[in-house]
C-alpha cells in the first residue's frame, strides 16, 4: 500500500498532499470572500458543523445543495464533527452526565437544551457535503487520569462504528460510489497515554475508515508538541490512510508531522493572528530561497513599531501576496492604527499565502518521497 498523494474531492478535483485547510468555521473567512481565499492559492476550507446546523440551518445548506454553493467556494471542503463546540457548551452548561453513551446533551445560548449524537452529526454532515467527514468523538481530558482516558477511548470507538453505520446507510441510498461519496475519518482519543492511543488506533482500524486524525489536546505539560502521539498512531495503521493533524496549525509543527508522514492539517491560528496583527514572514529574499527544514525559517512581523510607519518596503520579499505585491508596511500600519477594516483583510491574505507556500515546498519532498 502507497501513502496517498492526493486529496480528491466529491466535485472530482485532485488536491496535491500535504495540505492545510484554514478554519471557515461559519462558511466564512472573516474579512475574505471566496475570490479573496482563490487569490491566496489555498485549496479548501473546514466548515464547523454545529455552527452551520444552528445559523442558518442545515435546511439552508440543503437548498443550496452544499456548503460550497452556499458561499460560492470551488475548492476543497472538509467538515468537523461539532463535538468539539458541543462538548464545551456541555461542560458550561453544568449538566450532570452530560456525556453518555448516546450522545452530548448540551445548551445553545437563548435555546432549550438538545442532545448532539453520532447520528446528527453525520447526518448534517452528509447534507454539508464536503470532501470528508469526521466521526464524533469524546475528547480526553487533559488531566483525565487513566481510567477516565480509557473511558473516552471505548465512547469514542463506539460513537466512530454508529458514525460508519450511518454513513455507509447515507451512502447507499443517495447511490454513492466509492469515487464519489466523501472521504470518513476516525479520530483517535486517549490523550497522553500512548498504550491508549495505540489501542484506540487499532480499534479504529477494524472499525475501517479513510483515514485518522490526531484527537484531543497536543501538548505535554510543559507547553511543548506531544510528537510521540502522532508517532503512536502512524506507526499502527495502514499506510495508505490519510493523517490529520487535527487543530495543528503552527509551522514548525507542521514541517515535523510531514516528516512523519501527516497530510493534512487545519488551524485557526494564520487568521485570527492575522486580525491581532500577527503575520507571518519568512526568513529569506525570495520564494526560490526558503528552507523550510531550518530551525529559524520564519518570523513573526507585527506592523506597530514606529520604525514601520514610514517603512517603504513590503512585508517579505519571499512573498506574491496581494499585500506584498502592492502595498508598503507603512501603508499596513497605517490601516491598523485607524482599525480599517481592510488591514485585517490584507493580513489575512497574506498569512494565508504565507501557508499556502510553506505547503507547496512540503508537497514537492512529499511527492517525490515513498
């Protein structure tokens, strides 16, 4: 079995591996439109899908037969599972036993109280019709002890075969071929205990999916990247299945998880950092010159500085962003500092061009590599 190359899409487009999917969590980029994202050369976004099912409905989205023609995107899409938002508005809520076998029961502001299950969120999911869906899962703790982890583990593999079961009986009545129905992806839970990451990949792989994704909180409790849970989980399933690097956003992190094999990634981190301005610089005079694999390939550019109000110079010479092509760093502190909405809309143009690009330099080792 050879890794996948490819992200192929319901619509029949192929999408070169590895990839990052900026967070469209409510069919939007805040401050872009979709001929904004196409400029950034970004092949798809993730869409949230308890937000979508709340506002506008997914009754709306049917209608419009997909996320896609809703906000009129002609690129790749991958929805979430909403377990995330639904189990911190279960938590908020106080309820007792809020997490059971069945499903979440969880509070929207201003709205009776409802139950999220397995069911639901495919179902919404399908109806979003993206390229991939996500099984729900129950988020490990962060310092759940081993029992607790374990518990998570057997709810989520659990929730991972109704999931299957509803979305192969979703399949075959909508008459979806293997090359047009979405991709599945399991999530993998048992937070730092990799005999439980091992066992919940091994579970998830008889269960049959397209691919895993790294679930639950990544970092160790010294504030560092867990690398021995994705470790853990790529080493214990078919070599051919897609890995998601779930929420994994920041670059070094990225350009490491590509050295271990993971394709796919989403983050809010290029956008909101973008609105904070936060923008992200490469170390180098030119694209051709960026060496991603060097320790210190980026930095951090924060256009507040008194030295930058009358910089003529662009952003980063190592970019052919709308921002960098056309506009001064003056120009860009200048809009910040009258809070222009257009300030946040040049930045997030370019964090995202700034992605775009790190990717295309990881498809090309990646392509080429067994």
């Amino acid at each position: 079995m050879e890794k996948p190359k490819f992200f192929k899409t319901i619509t029949g487009q192929q999408i070169p591996l590895p990839v990052f999917f900026p967070d469209a969590t409510r069919a939007v980029l805040k401050t872009l439109d979709s001929t904004d994202i196409e400029s950034t050369h970004t092949p798809g976004i993730l869409v949230n899908t308890l937000h979508l099912s709340n506002q506008p409905g997914a009754s709306v989205i049917k209608n419009f037969k997909g996320v896609r023609p809703f906000m009129s995107w002609g690129g790749g899409a991958i929805s979430d599972s909403g377990g995330f938002q639904v189990m911190s508005l279960a938590k908020q809520s106080g309820l007792k036993n809020a997490v059971t076998d069945q499903g979440v029961r969880f509070q929207l502001p201003g709205q009776k109280k409802g139950l999220f299950t397995p069911i639901d969120s495919i179902r919404v999911q399908m109806t979003l019709q993206a390229d991939m869906v996500v099984v729900l899962d129950d988020f490990t703790d962060l310092n759940a002890s081993h029992d607790q982890a374990q518990e998570t583990v057997n709810r989520t593999v659990l929730w991972a075969k109704i999931c299957k079961d509803e979305f192969d009986k979703i399949c075959r009545q909508k008459k979806l071929t293997p090359g047009k129905r979405p991709y599945l992806l399991g999530v993998v839970q048992g937070g730092h205990y990799l005999d439980l990451r091992k066992e919940c990949t091994q579970r998830l792989v008889e269960i049959g999916f397209d691919g895993l994704g790294y679930g639950g909180w990544p970092m160790t409790d010294e504030g560092t990247f867990n690398f021995d849970v994705p470790k853990v989980i790529g080493e214990n399933c078919p070599k051919n299945y897609f890995l998601y690097g779930l929420g994994v956003g920041k670059p070094q992190e990225i350009v490491k998880m590509v050295d271990m094999g993971w394709n796919i990634f989403d983050c809010v981190l290029p956008t909101r950092d973008a609105r904070h301005r936060r923008l992200y610089a490469y170390n180098a005079k030119t694209i051709d010159n960026i060496d991603v694999h060097q320790s210190d390939f980026y930095s951090y550019y924060t256009p507040d500085k008194e030295k930058y109000y009358r910089d003529q110079a662009p952003v980063s010479t190592a970019c052919d962003c709308l921002l960098c092509r056309r506009y001064s760093r003056a120009y860009l502190a200048h809009l910040f500092r009258i809070d222009e909405m257009t300030a946040g809309r040049l930045a997030t143009i370019h964090n995202l061009r700034f992605y775009s690009i790190l990717m295309e330099k990881l498809q090309h080792e990646y392509q080429i590599n067994p």
